[in-house]
C-alpha cells in the first residue's frame, strides 16, 4: 500500500476534511467529524474510525473512552475529493457523547429544533468505565 | 417563524457549516456542501436544497442550471450544532456534477480509489438546458 491514495484527498488548510460516518444496514448518518492524513491512515490500516478532534488538539480513535467503535465496512472519497464518508458497524449501538444512537437528534419542526431521538443510555455511565 | 434557530447553528468563523445531504428512500448520502445563514433560511422556506458555493462565492440554489433541485424533506442539526442533515428526495436522480447519482462514487479498495458508481448521464446534456 503505498501513500498515493492519501495524496488524492484534497486536504484544506488546516490538514483536515470532513468525514461523514453512516451506519450500515440501517444507513443512519451517526456522526461528522474531521480526519487528517493520520486519522485516515489508521482508520485505513485498523479498520476502526479515528478523527482529529478539534476541540481538544489530538488524534481521536473513537469509542477509546466508551468502548463505542467504529468497525469500519467502506471509506468513499466525494467527487472534488475533500470529504469522506465511512460506513461502519457501530459497536454498542450509540455514536453520540449525549447517549444517543446518532448525533443528528434534532429535527426543525415548525420553526424550532425538536429532540426527537431518546437516550438510550446516561453519558455518565458510558464514560465511566 | 422567529430566527431563533438560524442562531441555534454554531456557525463557524467563515459563517459556513457542513451540510449532509441523503436520500429519502434509499438513505443514499448524495452531497456534502456548506450552507451560510442565507442559504439554511432559503432551505427552510422554499423546501429546496441552497448551499453557499465556496468556489464561486455565491448563494447556490442546486439544481438551478441542471433542474436537478432537491425537494426537502426533513432538516437536522447534531449535537454540538455545527453539521446539518437534510433529507432530499434528488428530483433527476443525479446530484453530482459529473452526472453520477451521489458524489460519494469513489472507493477505497487495495490502496487506491475506485470509481464504483455508474455515470448516468452525460455532464454535458445537463448543462446544456
């Protein structure tokens, strides 16, 4: 394998892109979050979701904390080749940090921004262990 | 309809957010483009897709010069407010420019990105009306 296919993303400034991660089988979009050239590498190599977290500055292999991997199915590149989509197989059921299934929870319906997605589990208890 | 949920979205500093664009139906995701304020309003009230088109620095009703518009189903925000998801049915059922039905129409297999998806029209007769 060689380093040419990290090439052909065409990073912006910053190092980074968008990469989309939708769940196989029920095809729900569970997360956005950014990669850059290592994030995709490892995704690439483990076959686990990893990102670059923004917030705080680091290498971010997700469900490292939580134990809510990613496994990853297939990685697309988009057409101008600065976004990503990974379809995965989302371990314990829940991407996002409140304890829902996806972080796209909130629907706008008549003017306001409506959580329509239950907890399915307490953040406290996910990151406890 | 007050502007209280355009301020909900934690737009960032260049006023711009992601927006997830998937397919009612096949839950196919089709775009990842940007919106600013002018076009999530635009989204909201015409019930068609509006990006705002960093190469071209303008407001972006797609499907404006191809005809294929995206009739919007359902709008959703994730939760840290800086990534949209609309749902579309793909009037023409192509909302790439190179004529194919998702922009997404690149692989990753054995160390190299592979065009998997089928053109389904010619770039060059959806321009041309």
């Amino acid at each position: 394998m060689t380093e040419n296919w990290l090439n052909k993303v065409n990073w912006a400034q910053d190092g980074l892109v968008p990469a989309i991660t939708q769940e196989a089988g029920t095809g729900r979009v569970l997360t956005v979050a950014y990669m850059n050239r290592e994030a995709l590498e490892k995704t690439v190599l483990s076959k686990e979701a990893h990102y670059w977290s923004r917030s705080r500055k680091k290498l971010w292999h997700k469900g490292e904390e939580s134990g809510h991997t990613q496994k990853v199915r297939s990685i697309r590149l988009d057409c101008d080749e600065d976004a990503i989509l990974i379809e995965v197989e989302q371990i314990g059921g829940i991407a996002c940090h409140t304890g829902r299934h996806s972080c796209f929870y909130q629907e706008l319906q008549d003017g306001k921004w409506v959580a329509t997605d239950p907890v399915l589990r307490d953040p406290k208890d996910i990151y406890k262990a």
